[in-house]
C-alpha cells in the first residue's frame, strides 16, 4: 500500500527565500536516492508567499520512516529548523 505524506510549512518571511532552495535539494536527493520515495512535489502558496506544501508518496509507510532517519533529511532538518515558524504533517495510508 503507498502511503501519501502531506506537510505545510510555514516559515519566518525572513527565511522563505533561504528556504526554497535547501527544500528542493531534499525533494531531489530524496527521489534520487530513496528507491521507497515515488513523488515529492514542493508547491508554493501565490497568495502566502511564506507557506510551502509538500506532497510526498512513498511505496509504504517503512519508506517514509527510512525517509525520516535518512542523512540528508536528518541534515534538511537540522538547517531548516531555526527558518520554520509553523509545521503541519498530515499522512495517508491509501494512494490509488
């Protein structure tokens, strides 16, 4: 079963440029590198310019947590952390 992530993030309007780039290197890298990670679109809100949607589908739910624990999201992470002001994760178990 392919199971969807889905995150807003809303970051400090002095980090939404900052932040674009460093989102788009881990929704590569993760592509690139994670045979489990099938899409992973970043999406920007026109009308909020500081809120970034994630949509992520992985081949399971084990994916997603090998995902979480992978080096370059621990290192995304970690740079992004101090540029967020909001995070929102919603997950979903069925994707057809």
């Amino acid at each position: 079963m392919k199971y969807a992530v889905c995150v807003i993030f809303k970051t400090k309007s002095d980090f939404w440029h900052e932040f674009l780039p460093i989102i788009y290197a881990n929704a590569k890298t993760s592509l690139e590198q994670e045979a489990g990670c099938l899409v992973f679109d970043v999406c920007t809100n026109l009308d909020t310019p500081n809120e970034v949607f994630l949509y992520e589908v992985y081949s399971s739910q084990h994916a997603f947590e090998l995902h979480l624990k992978s080096e370059h999201f621990l290192l995304f992470n970690a740079k992004i952390a101090h540029m967020v002001s909001e995070k929102q994760v919603k997950t979903y178990g069925t994707v057809v």
